[in-house]
C-alpha cells in the first residue's frame, strides 16, 4: 500500500467519524470522556493519569518502506499527582539508520494545578532500562557510513544508556485549546566505544553527551470526540565525527501533527504524520497510529 493511498484513507476516516459523532451528539447526550490523556502523540504536558488509571498503549510508524517501528507503553496514576510509565519506543539516539528499541521506566510528578491565570507545571524523570547496543559490520559500513568506509573503517560499535529529566507547562487558552511548553536535560552515555580499521584508529572509548532540548505543542476539539494535536520536539543525536574518530552530539527536531479519536469510554486513537529533520526527502515522513486503552481500578 503506497503512502498516499494511507493519507487518502486516513482523510476518509476522518471524515466518517466526524459526520458519525455530529450525528450522535443530535440523538443523545454530549460525550465527556472521563480518564485523563497525559500527553500529546511523543511528549508530555503537565497532566497525570487518574488515580488507579491504567493506561495501555501500542502502536506504529510506516511510511512507503513499510512498517518502521513499533511501540508500546503501561502507565498507572498515584493520588492524582504521580504516575508511573514503561514504554518501549524506537531508539532516537542517533540517525545513522539503526534498528533497535529501547525500553524506558519514568515518572511524572504534577507540583502546580492549573488555574485560570497561571499553568499547571509537572516534572518528570526518565532513564533506559536495557543498554542499547549498536554495531555495524564492513558491509553495512558502505551504506550507513560511506566516508568511514572510504577511510578504511571496516567496523564500530558501542553500548548506550540514557537518562532524562523535564519540566513541562500546561495552560489552557480560548475554552478549549491547550497549550504545553517544556525543557528536558538529557545525558547520553556511551561505553564500550571500538573501532576497528586494521590500526588506523584508536580502540575502546567512554564518554557522556549532555544536551538542553525543548518540546511543546497544542491541541484544540474539531468536534466532541476528535481533537487536533500539533507538536514540535527535539532530541539528541549521536553522530560519527572521523576526524577525531569519536560520537558527538547534535540536536534534531522533530514535527508531529495529526489528530486523537475518542472512540467511546475506554479508547482513544492517534493517527497523524511526524517529520524529522534527518529525512532526507519528504518520502520518508512517517504515519503514526497508535491505540490507548483506559481501566479504573476502582480502589
């Protein structure tokens, strides 16, 4: 299935439910779904999950190449100021075209309500709970790092872990229209580091790779069951520097826009499109879809 055939059903789709929820809301009451969404498609605002809320996620990106990745995500609310997450995302250390995810535990703890005049404000901290390991062998040296190749690296490899630590802001403007503003500080840590090109560079290699991002976005309803969502975020990026025969760090952003379906009581659907700065042409932007699904435990 070509990727402008997916936008085109995405499109239908949206449509349908649109005109399906206009009519439902003529026959009976307004919807109000009752669990809190914590965060936009990739980041988070300031609100936490209910108390006993159980959260439950899986999803995908795609694009013409086929299926890209695959991620997946647990979370409960604590007293309605804490929760607790597990996920499994796509690693995004680094854009030299790796296949791996990495599973991360985090926590999110709500300081500040939200009040008319001033946001609500959350902090959060996450780390990686399985070292990432990254090699890349002679023949994949020729399509991953040409220059490298050309140079006489025949391969490298090194071992990741990662922690994070973010403050976020939510305000809502206009009625209806959240706005969410954020900055994390992340450590990158690489162990391990070898390179292998018959003794033309150095060996084994550690470091840490510390950088300030930012992330924010907004949403709005276009109808009782369907919000609009737009975010912008960005990360760390490891890179190959062959001149000093070492990784550095480079900021990336990405773009996400799309739009979350409640589709009654208990789930939630995200579909959009999300663009990095790496892609090298327009044909690598990637569709997102993505499933949630909300259970009380009634304690």
């Amino acid at each position: 299935m070509k990727f402008g055939t997916l936008i085109l059903l995405l499109y239908s789709f949206t449509v349908l439910q649109a005109q399906s929820s206009n009519y439902k809301t003529e026959q009976s009451d307004i919807f109000v779904f009752e669990h809190t969404v914590n965060q936009l498609f990739y980041t988070s605002t300031y609100r936490v999950l209910r108390p006993f809320d159980f959260a439950f996620s899986m999803g995908s990106n795609f694009n013409d190449s086929g299926i890209e990745s695959f991620n997946s995500a647990v979370g409960i609310g604590f007293g309605g100021f804490l929760e607790f997450q597990v996920k499994t995302v796509p690693q995004n250390f680094t854009s030299m075209n790796f296949k791996a995810n990495e599973n991360i535990a985090g926590i999110k703890i709500k300081l500040f309500n939200e009040n008319v005049f001033t946001p609500g404000f959350s902090v959060g901290a996450e780390t990686n709970i399985n070292i990432l390991n990254f090699n890349v062998n002679e023949e994949g040296m020729k399509t991953i790092l040409p220059e490298g190749s050309k140079a006489g690296l025949s391969e490298f490899n090194f071992d990741v872990s990662a922690f994070r630590f973010y403050g976020v802001f939510t305000k809502r403007i206009f009625g209806a229209t959240n706005v969410s503003a954020g900055l994390s500080y992340g450590i990158v840590g690489y162990r391990n580091f070898n390179v292998e090109s018959g003794g033309a560079f150095p060996g084994n290699d550690n470091g840490n790779l510390k950088m300030l991002n930012y992330f924010g976005g907004i949403d709005f309803p276009v109808n009782e069951r369907t919000k609009f969502i737009f975010e912008v975020y960005s990360s760390s990026n490891l890179l190959f520097d062959l001149k000093t025969v070492s990784l550095y760090s480079r900021r990336k952003t990405s773009v996400s826009a799309g739009l979350r379906t409640f589709m009654n009581e208990w789930f939630t659907v995200d579909y959009g499109l999300t663009y990095h700065d790496y892609f090298k042409s327009l044909s690598e932007i990637q569709l997102r879809m993505n499933l949630t699904a909300f259970l009380n435990l009634g304690i």
